[in-house]
C-alpha cells in the first residue's frame, strides 16, 4: 500500500511558503508523501523543501497586477490551472489537500472542493488574505496562526499557531545572551525579500546611538537589491560593522545569535521570533491587508517581548530611542526574550499535522 498523499497548496511568498514547508517537513517524518503545488514564482521559495517533496507548477493569476488584456486573460488562466489540477488528482488522489493563501493555491483547492476531497487551509495573519477568504467557508476547516483570526461566518475553525521550519524548531528556546559591553548582534529584516523603508531608517538610527553603544553593534541587514549597494555604503561611511544581503538563507541561526531584532510583523517572522525567544521591535506594514500584520506582533507586543512602531510613527528619532533603549538595559532585554519564548508555538507544525491527518480520516501515527 503506497503512503498516503498530501498536496500543499502555496502561494509565492515566504508567508505563505514558509509554514507549507514546516508541515511538509513533519508529514514527511510521518511515512507521508507530499506534493507541493505552487506556480512559477512560488518555486522560486521552494529551495528550504525537503529534496523528497514533488514541486508541480500549476498556472495561475491575479488581478492586482498586469495591464487590461492580462487582467482579461486571469479566469483562463485559473481555469486552466484547476483543470490540470483536478486531472492529477483523479490520477494520484490525495488523502488531503491543504492551502496556505496566494493565488497560486487556486488550483488545488478548488479542484479538491469539485472533487470533494478532505481540504483545509492554514490562515497565517489575523487578518486572512483574499483567497483564504473566499475558500474558508468551502473547506472542511480553517487552522489560524495567530488568534483571534476574522473568518467569515459559518467556518470551522481550530488555533494551531503558524508552524516553524526545522531549522528554527531546533533553535527552539537557545539561550539568550542578553546586551553588554561586547559585540552585539543586531539583525534586520523586512520580510522575504527586505524593505525599503528600513533601510531607509534602520542605518541611520544605529548611526546615531551613543559611541560606546554604536561601537558594539554588529548589524545583519536584509535589503532588497536595488537598496543593498547604498544600505552598505552608508554603514561603511559610518565605521558600522554590518553585514548586507538581500536575502539571508540562514535567518534561523542569526535570530537565535541576535541581541535584538527588528523586523516587519509577518506572520513567519513573528513566529520564528517567539519560538526563539528574542527582543524585537516590529513594524507592521502599513499597507498590509486589513492592517494584518498589526494583528500579527499584538502577542509579542502583549507579552512585553516587542515593542510595536507604526509605520506612521517610525522616524530615525524613534527608532533610536528604542534600539538604545533595549541594548542599553540587560535585564529588560532578558525579560523581553522570556517574554516571547512564553508566546512562540514549537508544537504548531505538528498540531498542525494532527489536524490534516484526523480531517483525512487516518490515524496521526501514520508510520
């Protein structure tokens, strides 16, 4: 008897990608097969994937983005997508199909909801997106990341919390060197890809902290490419020690080394940030959906481990205050990493997995 089949259904961003991979890392220590579907732009934050997970490209669409005529051409492009969709799953059914948000989930939800296939979707904002909207009514229940989480009325909801990938798992709670008179690591991030108005910000407020604060920073900076060049050379005219990339493939390593963290409030982030269990200050993203990722950083932001800065209210001024507020006070900063470690969810990722596997009608010790 072959091993059950689970597809993953993603969009293409680390938001949605990131949680995917954490439960296809778990099914798969569970005996599980799994598939992710995604589209082109979504395999291109497939490469943290266990080598076993079957990456199928699917078309798909949407239209926030494009001129009049790719506007046009969206519903066949889609339709096309759950076409093929449905097509491999009568060949290969799956025991579940489970959706994490983005267009590029379309496909393989709407296929499994024709085919009646057990289906889910992971909702990993308070706020859900537009896709995990329309189908939450249409699926057999909706797992939420952070809570409480609005859904439309008549879904079947469960908290699980947003599921972390292995790397970050085994990081889980790693002790904590709080701020003092030595090198310090400060790390930056701005989502997957970084943002703009951090680098626009962050580089100057370190450049303003006190000498002997400033002397021990050590800055690792995720800055979009277009950003990088000028983000590296303002810290080098500063005699700052930083470290630039746009992308850093070892995030989980340098949380867990960080004395502080500032970040937007994705879903991902925040809950990499908790299971750690590290300072942060966070700056959701004004013009998130619904203000999600305000949503996102009130359980930090609660639980005295973040301080939350509106994207209305972030200023070089700000911002410095705070950086010296917190490397400048060691117990605070402690109390601050306790205080996330109180919030973060290690056991998502499986709770998780329970949910897809009891919602497939097989027993969660599958092996």
């Amino acid at each position: 008897m072959s091993a059950p089949l689970a597809i993953l259904a993603a969009g293409g961003t680390g938001g949605h990608m990131f949680p995917a991979q954490a439960l296809a890392e778990t099914l798969l220590d569970r005996g599980w097969r799994v598939k992710l579907s995604t589209d082109a732009r979504g395999a291109r934050y497939a490469g943290g994937f266990p080598e076993a997970v079957e990456i199928e490209q699917v078309s798909s669409a949407t239209f926030a983005r494009g001129g009049t005529l790719a506007k046009m051409a969206v519903p066949f492009r889609i339709g096309g997508g759950v076409a093929r969709a449905a097509l491999a799953m009568r060949r290969d059914p799956p025991a579940i199909v489970v959706g994490f948000g983005g267009y590029p989930s379309i496909p393989a939800l709407a296929a499994a909801t024709m085919l009646r296939l057990p289906r889910m979707i992971h909702e990993q904002n308070g706020v859900p997106g537009r896709v995990n909207q329309l189908f939450a009514t249409r699926v057999n229940v909706v797992a939420c990341g952070v809570w409480p989480t609005e859904l439309p009325e008549g879904t079947e909801v469960v908290f699980t919390g947003n599921p972390v990938r292995e790397s970050v798992l085994k990081l889980n709670g790693s002790a904590y060197i709080a701020p003092g008179d030595y090198p310090m690591s400060l790390l930056v991030i701005g989502g997957s890809q970084g943002a703009r108005i951090l680098s626009d910000i962050v580089p100057e407020a370190v450049a303003t902290l006190p000498e002997p604060l400033r002397a021990n920073v050590r800055v690792a900076h995720q800055a979009r490419g277009e950003d990088e060049a000028r983000v590296r050379e303002f810290y080098d005219a500063n005699g700052i020690s930083a470290e630039v990339a746009p992308f850093f493939d070892d995030i989980a390593r340098r949380m867990s080394e960080a004395q502080l963290i500032v970040s937007r409030s994705g879903a991902s982030s925040v809950a990499d940030i908790a299971v750690i269990g590290r300072p942060s200050i966070l700056i959701p993203f004004a013009a998130a959906a619904g203000d999600h990722q305000s949503a996102n950083a009130r359980g930090l932001s609660e639980a005295d481990a973040a301080i939350v800065i509106p994207e209305s209210q972030l200023s070089v001024a700000s911002l410095a205050s705070s950086l010296e507020m917190i490397l400048s006070q060691p117990d605070a900063a402690q109390q601050m990493a306790s205080g996330a470690l109180r919030v973060g969810r290690p056991d998502a990722a499986g709770d998780l997995a329970d949910l897809a596997i009891a919602l497939a009608g097989l027993d969660k010790r599958t092996r």
